[in-house]
C-alpha cells in the first residue's frame, strides 16, 4: 500500500520536474521566437498585434548605412580575433598540457581569470592604463581586449581536448626525425582540429557580441554591431531592430551550427579509416 | 673493480650532461620552449589584464581636478566619498541583493531541467543540451531587448491580456527591479543549468542503483546521493551567476529604469559621463575587491569539498 503511494510520488515528483523544464525551455526561447515573428509584422509600430505579413523592416535595414557599417566592422573584429585567439590560445595550451615548467599553475589560473571579471573592470582597467601613458582609443586595442576576453575559453577548450591526444605520437614523429614544428603540424594539430574549430567559433561570437567592454574600448566614432543596436534603442524600439536582431541570430546560430555539422561529417569519414579507438 | 667502473660511468654521464648544456641543446620538453609558445598569451595578459587593474589600483589615490583632469597628487579623498557616502553603499548593496536573488532563482529553477536532462531516457538528449547552448551565440544584447516584445506595452502578455478583455490599460511591467531580475535570469540560466548537468553526469549511476537496492524511495536515493554529489556543480553555478550579474551593465541598461541602475552602470556613468576617472578607478576596485572575495570564499570551501571527496572516492 505504502509502496504504491511512494511510486506515485516518484511519478509525481518526476512530472513536476519534466514540467519545469518545459517552463525553463519556454521562458528561454519566448522572447526570441516573439522577436522574430515581429520583425516580420507589417505594423508600423515595434510591437503586436501582427498586421500582416510585411519584409520591408528588411529592407530598410539594408538601406541602414550605420547599421552595415557596423555590422562590417564587428565582422571584421570578430574575424580577426577568432584567428588571432586560436593561434595563440592553442600553443598556451599545448604548452600547458606538456611542458612542466615554474609558474605553470598560476599562468593556467591567471589565464581563466578574464573570463571571470566582469567586463566594466576590464574595460576601465584598460582605459584607465591607455589614458595614464596618454594613448589614444585605436582598433587594435579593441581587438586586442577582444582577444583577451576570448583566451580563457579558447584554451580551456584546446586543452580539453589536448590531455586526450597522448605525448607518444608526437614523440614517435620527433624520434624519426621530424623537427618540433612539423611533429605539430602533422601530428598535433590534425588531432586537435575539433577543439581548433570549436574554438575559433567560440572566440568569433565572443567578439560579435561583445557589448560592455566594447563599449569603453571603441575608438571615437566607431560602432561594433551591439553598441550600434544599444543606441538604436535608446531612440525607439522600431520593427526595424527586431529585423536586426533576426538577422544576427542567424548569423550567431548559423554559422556554429553548419560549422558543427562540417566537423562531425569530417570526424565520421576519418572515423572510418581508423582503427578502433578507446570511446571518449 | 665494479665499484669505480659504476663511478666512472656516473662521471662519463655528467660529462655528456655537461656537455649537452654547453651547447646548450635543449631538452624535449624544456621550460624555456615553454616560456617561448606562453609568451603572446603571458604579454597580453600582463598587459591587458594585471598592468590595468595596478594602475588603475594607482589611481584611486589620484585626486580628481574637473571632468576628465585629475592629478597625480596622492589623496585617500576617494576612499573617503566612497565610506561615507551612503550613496555608494547603497548601491554595493542592491547590486549585492540583485545578484544574490538573481544567482539563488537560477538555482532552482536550473536544477530542475539539469536533472531532466540527465534522468531522461529521452532518445534525443543531445537536442535538449544543445538548445541550452544556442542561446550562447545569440547576442547577449539581442537577448536582453527581446523581453521588451513579451513585457512591453505592446508586447505579447499585454497585447493577450488586452483582448480577452482581463485589463483596459496595459500593464507597466517594464523598466523596474524585476524585469531586470528576469532579464538576468534569462541570461544566466544556461549557465546554471550546465554547470549542474556536468556534476550530475560525473555521479557513479550504480550508487542510486545501489541506493535502490537497499531500500531507498526514489525520493530518499535523490536525496542522500544524487543532491549531495550534485552540490559542487550547483555552487560552481551559484558563484558564476551571482558574479555575472553583479558585474552586469547592459540589463539594467534595457530593461531597467534609472533607480534599476547597478554597480556596473554607476561605473560606466561616473567614467563615461562624469568622466571622474579617479573615482571610477575606485568604484572599479571597490567591485573586483568584494566579487573576488565571494570567489575566494568559494574556492576555499571548493578545495574542501574536494578533500572530502578525494577521502571518500
């Protein structure tokens, strides 16, 4: 009696659990999917109810000029800071996953740490530098903060995946005579390449993203994609930003996401040719 | 005989030691090739990261002459606004609560789907996990103003609530403490949810089974075993959300009135607007002193969870 009553507890407690879930998928995904139906709203006013089916919020965005500037100049940031954070995220953690050398547990400690300071430091930390030596505000310090707060995830992601591919072939390449660099490039990299493209993707939208940080380090003038959508909205919210922000989830879905299924279809024909290695 | 051979061999091995490190032939996996692939990342770290928060250490000792000049005149005038001016303690407080209520929501509400994901026997796992990371590649921005199309004026609960006739006038739920709230929650949510997720995987099923098996009710077996093993993941989750809300700038920014304002906004204003710098470099300090001693309170009763686990395991 008592057992059958514990089971419908169980059920219960399990019903309740799968219920607040549906609620945390539908309160994540709500505003998004809302924000897309209304860029396509042909009301004048950014919001419902649906007059009609209408692309001329597209439309006027292409005819944006500070919209696809902007847009330009994040891609360009973004672009170059996923390259840029790839190479040197990946040899920081190549050399962290094989070399022992001093100071090797405070580097992998001080490395994680731009993930975790909130962004208004990071920005005035560097502001308040560049203003103390009398520097001004240029492209190449806001790239370079753009890399700095993409490393951590970058090398914490290579060296994931480096702790799994093991020293020995490495080894066995240098021992038959291949020099350090081609021993990396032939052997290293290629088992590396998932945590390479995951992490350039990664780094990439870290970037296009960026809001806060960007915010203090833009030079005079310039407007990276999210700050350009912040002062839009100080103005109003016209349907013309919910076209903006359709138009950048599909670039900011889109492309991890084909990225991704490249990657698998490349492992599975390499799977193929390889012998049977330990799952994980 | 054996005896000096051994030690004659000893010596021919230190010379060829020796001899190595006067051509100065690097070893395989030599410290100062280390040194050399760290150094892009160790230069841009020194400089971009530690140098700025040293200077701008410095600087909260400046004195702050008219918007944008300051001096290099040592002073404590700062630090003294900053302790006696209850304005800015009241704002290091709401910042404090609002990140607390914040982190202590995505707790519970993140726990759930993190254990329905791992329990599930759901064929298609892997798309509930990855719907929980799309959300890490639409802008944060995009995010934050999209709450304005449900919560809105002319958003969607309004919009509803207007023609099934339950209101007359649309309802004001924007542009307070708890649109923030929920805006943050919204960011933060994936955070927590995989944070717990990646504890839960790291649980030896057989325990629960085990558990079971000794007589343990499904609710009995979560609660001694799945929840207290689950716990580092969901502190890990708890500090991460309470950390990035209480540095946040851009939620209160949108979905906040002026009152709504955060720690993050005073130091973006008194920067960007007042262009006070010393005072800004102070309120700066001040946030990543307070933050980072959660942070080391955290890491601290981590290490000892870990020891506990470590005797356990």
């Amino acid at each position: 009696m008592s057992g059958t009553r514990r089971k419908e507890e169980g059920r219960w407690a399990w019903r309740l659990t799968g219920f607040v879930t549906l609620c945390v998928y539908i309160f994540m995904f709500a505003p998004i999917v809302a924000t897309v139906i209304l860029s396509f709203n042909a009301s004048m006013f950014g919001g419902f109810p649906m007059t009609g089916f209408s692309l001329q919020w597209y439309a006027k965005l292409m005819n944006n000029d500070a919209v696809l500037t902007a847009f330009r100049t994040s891609l360009w940031i973004a672009l170059v800071t996923a390259v840029a954070t790839t190479a040197i995220g990946v040899v920081t953690a190549f050399a962290l996953v094989r070399f022992e050398f001093p100071g090797k547990q405070a580097l992998s400690t001080l490395v994680i740490l731009p993930a975790l300071v909130p962004e208004t430091i990071l920005g005035v930390g560097l502001l308040v530098l560049i203003k103390a030596i009398d520097q001004p505000r240029t492209m190449l310090l806001l790239v370079l903060g753009h890399i700095l707060l993409a490393v951590p995830y970058v090398v914490l992601i290579a060296q994931a995946r480096m702790v799994g591919i093991r020293r020995v072939y490495e080894e066995a390449a240098l021992s038959l005579g291949a020099s350090r660099f081609s021993s990396f490039r032939e052997i290293t990299l290629p088992l590396l390449i998932p945590a390479v493209v995951g992490g350039a993707l990664l780094a990439f939208t870290i970037s296009f993203d960026n809001t806060s940080a960007s915010l203090f380090w833009r030079p005079a003038g310039v407007e990276t994609m999210p700050t350009q959508i912040l002062s839009m909205l100080k103005i109003s919210i016209s349907p013309e930003i919910n076209a903006l922000g359709t138009v950048m989830i599909l670039v900011t879905v889109g492309i991890p996401l084909v990225g991704g299924l490249i990657l698998q279809s490349l492992t599975k024909l390499k799977r193929r040719g390889e012998p049977k290695e330990e799952v994980r | 005989m054996k005896q000096s051979s051994l030690r004659e061999h000893k010596r021919l091995e230190e010379g060829a030691y020796i001899r190595v490190r006067m051509n100065n032939r690097w070893t395989l996996y030599d410290p100062r090739l280390a040194w050399m692939l760290v150094a892009p990342v160790l230069l841009l770290l020194i400089f971009f990261l530690v140098l700025p928060i040293a200077v701008m250490a410095a600087y909260t000792f400046f004195t702050f002459v008219t918007a944008g000049v300051e001096t290099s005149a040592l002073t404590t005038a700062n630090w003294q606004e900053f302790f006696t001016d209850s304005y800015y303690s009241g704002f290091l407080l709401k910042t404090l609560r609002v990140g607390a209520i914040t982190a202590l929501l995505c707790g519970v509400l993140g726990y759930f789907p993190a254990y329905f994901i791992w329990a599930t026997s759901f064929k298609h796992k892997w798309l509930l996990l990855l719907l929980l990371i799309v959300p890490f590649w639409i802008s944060f921005t995009i995010r934050t103003f999209s709450w304005i199309n449900i919560l809105g004026e002319q958003g969607v609960i309004n919009v509803a609530l207007l023609k099934m006739g339950i209101i007359n006038e649309p309802l004001q739920m924007l542009y307070n403490e708890g649109a923030v709230i929920l805006g943050l929650l919204h960011f933060l949510l994936p955070y927590m949810i995989l944070n717990v997720y990646v504890s839960l995987e790291g649980i030896d099923r057989t325990l629960i089974a085990a558990a079971r098996s000794m007589g343990c009710t499904s609710a009995q077996a979560f609660r001694e075993v799945t929840l207290p093993l689950s716990l580092p993941g969901l502190a890990a989750g708890l500090l991460l959300c309470f950390v990035l809300a209480a540095g946040s700038y851009v939620t209160p920014q949108l979905l906040g009135s002026g009152r709504d304002a955060l720690f993050g906004n005073l130091i973006y204003d008194t920067i960007m607007g007042e262009l006070n710098w010393p005072m800004g470099a102070t309120l700066s300090i001040v946030l990543f002193v307070v933050l980072g001693f959660f942070a080391a309170i955290y890491t601290r009763y981590m290490g000892m969870s870990q020891i506990v686990k470590g005797l356990a395991g």
